[in-house]
C-alpha cells in the first residue's frame, strides 16, 4: 500500500473512531467489527469479507505507531482527499521535475529515508541524516495481533487450535515479486538497482528516491492482478497455534515470522495471539500460583465434626480426600500433583477447600435431631470474647 492509498483512503471513518482515538480505543473499535464482519461469521457474503478486509487493512495502519505517525503527516500536509491537482490527475510536479507522488510512494515502500518527517526532514535540515546512495533499505516487515478463546481444559493441558486470521502477507499469486506470474522484475537502468539518484543543485549534492521506479531499484513491466505490484495482499489464512500447558487468561503466544512479510527482503514480523480461557463451572486458578488449580467442595457439618472420606473431581479422574474430625469450615486441603502439568515435568497441585452446606429446609426428625444437638452442646458458645474483644 502507497502513501497515495493512505492519503485518499479515511481509515479512521473505516473503524469509526476519532482522529485523536487512543490505542485502546482502536484496538476496540477494530475487536468489535472483526468479530461481526469474520468470514466465519458471515459465510458466502462478498460485502462483509470485502468489508472485513478493508478494516483489516485500516487497523493495520493505526495499530502500528510508525504507519499511523507517516499517515497523519501526510493526511494534515496534504488533505484527506489527497494533494490538490496532483493524486486524481496524475502527478504533482515541481519545480525542476521532481514528483511529490513519487518521493510519497518512496516513503510508504520503507525506502531511503522511510516516511515523510525523514524525506522532508533531510531535504530541508530538519535534523536528519540523508544517506548516501547505497542499495535499498530493508524493512521487517510489522508485527500482527490476534486473539482465540479457548476452554478451561484446554489452557490447562495445552492444545494445538486452528485459526483464520486476515492481515496483509505474501501475495501468494506472484510469490512477492509484484510480478504477474511468468514474468519478473527487471533492474531500473537510471539507478542501477539503487533506489537512490544523485543530485547537484548549486553548492549541495544531495540523494533523492528514484523517480522511474519510486525508490524499489526494479521495474515491473506486467504487475500482478492481485496485488497490483505491491507483492502483499490481504489475505484469509489458517494457521495453527500452540498454546502451552498452563497459559493464562490474558496471556500473548508468539509465532514468530507469521506477522506482516518484510520488505526488500527483509524479515517478516511475528504474530502475537492473546489469548481468553473460558472459565470453568467448578475449578479455578491459585493467584498465588498459577499452576495451581483450586476446588471448593461441600460438606455437611458432621463430616467436619466427625471426620469423613469424601471424594473429590479433579480435570481429569477422580481422588479421595481424607477429612480430619473437628476441621473448621473454610479449610484448604492441597492434593499433589493434581494441577498444571508442565511439559518439564513440573506440576502444580489441586487445593480444595471445605465449606459447610446449610439445607435450606429440615423435616420435622431433622429439626428434632438438630435441637437435641443444640441443647447437648449449649455450654459450648462459639462466640465467647468476640465482644469483649472487640472494646
């Protein structure tokens, strides 16, 4: 995508978001119209892919702060609706040939100089440093983010889980060469391969990003249909994520190289899926320790006077749990080796804790038996000195 793309396009009409939008507040914007627009959500609708595509392409702009810092420079240069006279027609010559269009393109193909404080800043002495002519710049290509759900089982023992994921990659037409299949790119003759050409204008030489093949060093005689030269695309893949044992609600897994391709052959960026766990219906995870799982059970209260065996689920059987004679509501009993299993070999344990069950009715036996017992343990008061204690 040009810098001209980025001026007569409004992405942040696109997500609906103000122009001074946070991070968050895009980041938002963006969750909530990627889950209505997915594929997956809308399958056989052109409109909605074509539509989630274009918000893909409009996140991954404001999403990252260097793209997002070159749009708004150039959107507050040159106006939303592009340089005037210049981008509809077909180029905004200067004085002396130079073409705005071309040092735009330039900036947004990560070139000599990369975005526009950089070109104007060296141009102009603004502060920065104007390489000479060397070969083309490199550029890693960004770094992309997603997100799965996945249930509470699954985050404790680990899981291979497939998901689609839209963002720019390789355009899989050309193989990135922005070529149409069956041609190639061929060196630009008036910068050797370069990028860069030099000019003299009075006593200063200075570089300047190629006008013949804005800035790349190549020439593309037949572009690609799919991605008319660019050599990206956004695109719908599948692609696999392994969540370790014992990932956390919240927690980020790394797959590195699957984020945006490089440019100039440089590497590509790395997905980072954060991922969401389902909470589970019985069990939960230690604050303490992660890798502990926890477990509330409960009694009656002649289990925990008397002492009873009682049987307790864990994720994946069962065990039995020993329960001494006068344990006190609210204990916390630790079971070995009943939590996350890592795949070092470590595990974290199941810590259950008792808690007394009030029925809620009692028949007329029940009711008897439980005033004879009240009445056979009066001299016992549970609250002795809690007032006295308290002056």
């Amino acid at each position: 995508m040009t810098q001209r793309d980025w001026i007569e396009k409004d992405f942040y009409k696109e997500l609906g978001v103000s122009s001074d939008a946070s991070t968050e507040e895009i980041k938002k914007a963006y969750r909530k119209l990627a889950r209505e627009l997915h594929p997956d959500a809308n399958p056989g609708d052109s409109k909605a892919e074509a539509r989630f595509k274009t918000v893909s392409e409009a996140y991954g702009v404001l999403s990252d702060d260097k793209k997002r810092k070159e749009y708004d420079e150039a959107r507050a240069l040159f106006g939303s609706g592009g340089f005037r006279g210049g981008f509809p027609g077909g180029g905004a010559q200067q004085p002396g040939g130079f073409d705005l269009n071309d040092l735009f393109a330039r900036g947004a193909q990560g070139g000599a100089g990369g975005g526009l404080g950089d070109l104007f800043g060296g141009l102009f002495g603004g502060g920065q440093t104007r390489p000479g002519p060397t070969a083309p710049r490199s550029q890693r290509g960004v770094d992309v983010e997603s997100e799965l759900t996945i249930d509470f089982g699954d985050a404790v023992r680990g899981a291979e889980v497939p998901i689609r994921l839209s963002s720019p990659g390789r355009c899989e037409r050309c193989g990135g060469t922005g070529s149409r299949p069956g041609s190639a790119p061929r060196t630009c003759p008036t910068c050797n391969g370069v990028g860069l050409v030099s000019r003299s204008q009075g006593a200063f030489a200075f570089s300047e990003p190629c006008t013949d093949c804005r800035g790349t060093g190549r020439l593309i005689d037949d572009p690609c249909p799919e991605c008319g030269g660019d050599g990206v695309s956004t695109r719908i893949r599948s692609l696999t994520v392994r969540v370790p044992a014992g990932v956390a609600d919240g927690q980020k897994v790394r797959l590195k190289g699957q984020g945006e391709p490089g440019r100039g052959g440089a590497p590509a960026g790395d997905l980072y899926v954060t991922v969401h766990v389902t909470p589970h219906r019985l069990f939960g995870r230690s604050a303490k320790n992660s890798d502990d799982l926890t477990l509330t059970v409960p009694v009656t209260f002649p289990e925990l006077a008397s002492g009873a065996t009682v049987t307790v689920p864990t994720l994946d059987s069962t065990v039995t749990l020993r329960i001494p004679a006068g344990t006190a509501s609210g204990r916390t009993f630790r079971v070995r080796g009943r939590g996350v299993t890592k795949r070092n070999g470590t595990s974290g344990d199941l810590l259950v804790t008792v808690e007394v069950a009030v029925p809620q009715r009692l028949d007329g036996a029940a009711s008897e038996a439980l005033s004879a017992y009240a009445e056979a343990t009066k001299d016992f008061d549970p609250r002795a000195g809690l007032l006295g204690g308290a002056r």
